[in-house]
C-alpha cells in the first residue's frame, strides 16, 4: 500500500505533536499507537490495514514496523527512523558524545540537506554499493555507560528485569535453537546497534520480521506484565534492540553486506502546531486560558460551566495553556470527566506574544484570544470566556444565538459607561485622558463609546474574525501603542460596529455595584436586575476575586463550584499550586498590607478616581 514512486521507504515514527519532519517520496512520517490516541497527527497511521497498533504501549516503535512489513508491499527496501533520530546519509563524520550520536538543535531545511535526509541522496547511496543488504547505524559500546557487556547493560538498566532475558533466551531455544549462539555472543559483547533505525532490502527485511515477531509474540505470551509499570511494559521494545543484533550476527557476517552511518539525534522537542479538531455537531465550543498559577480558578470555571450546560449537549472546552503541569493537566482531566461529556483540550501557549509589555495585574495569557480565528482553524463559533469567573447559565444559549451578521456578542461594559461618565482617568502611558475622551480619541471610538464591550465573555464568529484579519491588526497595535485595559481596548478599538450586545447578565463583573453612582437610572436598575440574577460572574479586578479577597461581592458562586474540584484546600490554605502564585500565598510587604487596608476603607467615589494609582501600586 504505497503511495510514492521510491523504491524505498523509511518510516518516521511519531507518537505525539512535535517539531517538523522529514518527509518525501522515502522518508515516509507514521503515527504510532494511533489506534491508542486522541490526537491525529495529520500522518500515515499504523492502525490501518494488518495492524498491532493497540500494543504500542508494550511494543513501542515495532508497531510501525509490523505495519510496514504486513502494509507496505511495494518498497524493494523498508527502513525505520524516529522523529529525533536518524542515519546520517551524507557518510560524513562528526564528534560522537557519549551515547553515540551527532547532535544537531533542529531538523529545519539545512539540516537535511546536510545529513542527506532526502530520497534522492539514499537512494543514490544504495544503487553505489551492489549486494548491499543492510544500512545500519554505526556500533555503541555499552561500556561508554559503565558496563561491560550487553547483558549487564539491560539488566541495571532502570525498568528492565533479568528474568525477562531469561524468558526471551528460553523462547529463542525453543523457536530457533540454533539462534541460542548467536543470542549468547551479543548478550557477552561489549558493543551493538541501537534505537531501531535501520534500512534493510526487502528480501532481507521480511525474514527479520518474520523471525523477531515470531519471538516477541511468544514471549508476550509467556510473560505476565499485570504489575509492570508504565515504563517497564515497554519491554518488547527493549527486547527487539537485542534482537536485532542477534539478527545481525546471523545474517551479516559479511562486512560487504551493510554500511554503517553516524546516528543523529535532534534535541529540539518544540511542538508544531495543529488545530484541534472540529468539534461535534452537538457541541458547544468554550474557550479560556490559564497558567499554572491559576489552574484552581480553571477548574472552578470549568465546573461551573458543566454543571450549567444543557445535558443534551457536549461541552467542547479549549484551555489556551499558559504554562499548566503535566499533572495539573491530569487532574483537570480527570475532574472533567467526572462531570459531563465531551472534550477537553489544552493548546500550549507559552511562548506566545512574550515582548508584548505588560502592567499591573495583567499576564501573557490575556492575549491569547487575540489569535483564537488562527488558532482554532477548523472551528466556526467559540465562546471565549475569562477563567476567573463563574458561570451559572447554559452556554449553549448563547452559543447557538444569531449574531445577526455581528463578529462577536459580548456586553457593554459598565464599569468604563461609569469612568467616561465621572471622568476616571486613563494610565499615564495610555495618554493619561479621561476615560470619555480616551474612549473617543486614543481608541479612534469617536461618540460611540457607549458600545464599548467587556472582554470577559464574548462570542466569536471565527470566520468573520478570520476575514477581517483580526490577530495581525490587533498584534501590531498592541506591540507599537500603550493601552489601558490592553487587548479590551484593541479589540473594541478593531470591533466598533461588529458587535452584537448581549443581555448584562452574562457578564456580571462583581465590582459593578460600586461605580452604579455613575451610571444613568435606566442602566443603573439593569446591573441591579442582572446583579441579583447572574448568568456569569466576572472576579475582574485583584479585590474583587474572592482568593484575594473573602468577602468579594457574589464570592459565594466562587466557593459552591470551588469545593466541587481537586483545589478546594490548595486555595483556602493558600498552598502552593505549580509554583508560587501571583495572588495567593505572596509574602506582601507591610506598606502593601498598609495601603489595601486604607484603599478598602475608601469611599466609592474616591476609589473611583483613584483606580489608576491602585493599579500602579498595587
């Protein structure tokens, strides 16, 4: 089953996203254990056809190879490599390190070209040398790390048992008596072939996968691996770097027979990117961000918003990820699961707008929305909301609205109506304006500033997003002009009159009850409505988020879906989570505790004209 006009055909294996590959008419990329994952790389996979891709977990890279061998019946000669390891083609010679490698930071065009990594170079590498059978990677003493023979090396290996050894020597006896030589001089040698990648002639490649599968499969049969750990249930794939050098004792003894090429690792392990799948034609697409600091407040969100969530719908939740733990995430997953359907996914994001200067008690991961039409390529509609809120409505409400030809829905934000209206002035940086005359000259508003919306909450029409190129316009402001409220002001700046406003409700920011003074009677009666029956609450502001502060206003929505999740102690304790948080936990000086004593004793109206202070010294 091919689908290049090359007579061979080297198998890349790759079981998770990574950097960019080599790929062409030979070096053919394959996800591994694909039948296993929940991420599709986009690439050949080996769980089609004849397959034992279910037993990658105990087989590792062998899945491929079995794919390869049952599959893939055009190629005169098959050969296997990993996404970070490969033959050096060229036959040029580097400085070895200790493990027996040349190691290059990346695989981009250069570096291919260099090692030879291209079709036409193997091949002209194996029509030079007639009677070639083999091209295999240069011999690694094991005594480099301290041992004298190949056995010792696997048995003080970490998640390796000698017993194991003994079960594959006896199944080899028994299979292929004659073989119990050859498996006896490799495991008393000093020096062998390692990391399975090779190139082996059709003829020759077949015989080797019958004899090695033969072997394995019986020696599956025999083992028991019911308490082996993760890593020690990859014992096959252990066995068969053995192996093949028993297979190689045998059937090229004749130096003629094979070439031998300087192995190359690739340190770079930077993921490339993938859209996330689209979503169910029943699901509703949430998205928000957070980094390790913030994950209780994640989760809180999150259980919120399952807990509201029509049952008769998936929720489709996309975490951009700031900077989340291994085992954070896990745990995140793990509470997903407990409460409804569908799908969570994390979208790393670190390194994402990281010269984008920032202030006050803004991070990296407020940005991320900016690029959500990019992002999330494959996705129409999302509803991105801020993680440090509550919400108590059915997303999908809102989810399925009619935008009426509108770019996004979100609510007008109140709290900037009652700045313009009493003149609460922007930063300095930000031109130091009032906030009406900020609204209408320094974002190019003019006399609508009262269709200035709060970002908290608002739902994306992506593809309109995407034709109006939203990221590139937003970014470049954002790196060349010092904005208040940052990417709020930008997008509303880029949105003025895409907007379709939603119901206050939807975007209750706790605070707002101390700027309705400045508010008009009509408006003024609506935040009252909708603050005595929220849909979502925003924690907006570092008083008004209940970890910061108990007796926040609507803090008690907060701490009903906290105690529903892993970090109800972490928080209420002030534990570290990932590593020292922003808010909780923080050794404050003693003018820091001074001064938010005297701001929370502040009148309303003081504080009000006084919130660019805060901002700077808090």
């Amino acid at each position: 089953m091919s689908t290049t006009n090359s007579p061979v055909h080297i198998y890349v294996c790759h079981h998770k996203p990574g950097p960019a590959t080599v790929s062409d008419r030979c070096f053919l990329p394959i996800q591994v254990g694909a039948s296993r994952s929940s991420v599709d790389l986009g690439l050949r996979r080996d769980d089609a056809g004849d397959n034992i891709s279910h037993k990658n977990g105990t087989f590792c890279e062998l899945t491929a190879l079995y794919w390869a061998w049952k599959n893939d019946r055009d190629a005169q000669w098959i050969g296997l490599m990993h996404y970070r390891r490969f033959l050096d083609f060229s036959g040029a010679t580097h400085e070895i390190d200790v493990h027996g490698c040349v190691n290059y930071d990346r695989l981009d065009e250069e570096t291919i070209e260099t090692l030879g990594l291209t079709a036409s170079r193997v091949e002209a590498l194996l029509v030079s040398k007639p009677g070639l059978l083999a091209v295999l990677p240069q011999k690694w003493s094991v005594r480099n790390a301290g041992n004298r023979t190949l056995r010792a090396h696997y048995v003080k290996a970490m998640h390796h048992y000698e017993a194991d050894l003994d079960v594959l020597r006896a199944v080899i006896g028994d299979l292929y008596p004659t073989d119990v030589e050859h498996f006896d001089a490799v495991m008393d040698a000093h020096e062998g072939y390692f990391t399975n990648i090779f190139v082996l002639r059709r003829d020759l490649f077949d015989e080797y996968c019958q004899w090695v599968f033969s072997v394995l499969f019986e020696v599956e049969r025999r083992l028991d691996l019911t308490n082996y750990s993760v890593a020690a249930q990859r014992v096959f794939g252990y066995m068969s770097e053995r192996l093949f050098n028993v297979f190689a004792r045998k059937r090229l003894a004749d130096p003629a027979t094979y070439v031998e090429l300087e192995r190359v690792f690739v340190r770079d392990q930077r993921v490339e990117y993938r859209a996330p799948a689209r979503p169910a034609d029943n699901a509703v697409s949430v998205v928000t961000a957070s980094d390790g600091n913030f994950v209780p407040h994640l989760a809180t969100f999150m259980t919120s918003v399952q807990a509201n969530l029509d049952p008769q719908r998936e929720l489709d939740l996309i975490v951009l990820d700031g900077g989340i733990p291994e085992y954070q995430r896990a745990l995140l997953e793990r509470q997903f699961r407990l409460n409804g359907r569908g799908r969570l996914t994390f979208l790393s994001c670190s390194d994402m707008f990281a010269d984008i200067p920032l202030h006050a008690h803004f991070s990296a991961a407020t940005f991320y929305r900016l690029s959500l039409g990019e992002l999330l390529a494959n996705h129409d509609r999302v509803v991105y909301v801020d993680a440090d809120t509550v919400v108590l409505g059915d997303l999908s409400a809102i989810y399925d609205l009619d935008l009426d030809r509108h770019a996004v829905g979100a609510v007008p934000d109140v709290i900037m109506r009652s700045f313009a209206a009493t003149g609460v002035p922007a930063l300095k940086e930000a031109g130091g304006a009032r906030a009406g005359d900020y609204l209408r000259d320094w974002l190019g508003m003019g006399n609508r500033g009262d269709e200035y919306f709060q970002a908290g909450l608002i739902v994306m029409d992506l593809e309109a997003l995407r034709a109006i190129n939203l990221r590139e316009h937003a970014y470049s402001d954002l790196t060349s002009k010092r904005y208040w409220f940052l990417d709020q002001d930008v997008l509303n700046k880029h949105l003025l009159g895409r907007v379709k406003f939603l119901d206050l409700s939807w975007n209750v920011v706790n605070a707002s009850m101390d700027v309705i003074s400045g508010l008009g009677a009509n408006l003024a009666e609506k935040v009252r409505e909708a603050f005595a029956a929220p849909q979502m609450v925003h924690y907006a502001g570092f008083e008004a988020k209940p970890w910061n502060n108990p007796a926040a206003p609507l803090a008690h929505f907060y701490w009903y879906y906290l105690r529903r999740t892993f970090w109800y102690e972490a928080v209420v304790e002030r534990r570290p989570i990932a590593a020292p948080t922003l808010d909780a936990g923080m050794n404050r000086s003693r003018f820091y505790r001074f001064a938010r004593k005297i701001w929370r004793r502040m009148p309303n109206a003081l504080q009000r004209r006084l919130f660019w202070v805060r901002d700077q010294m808090m």
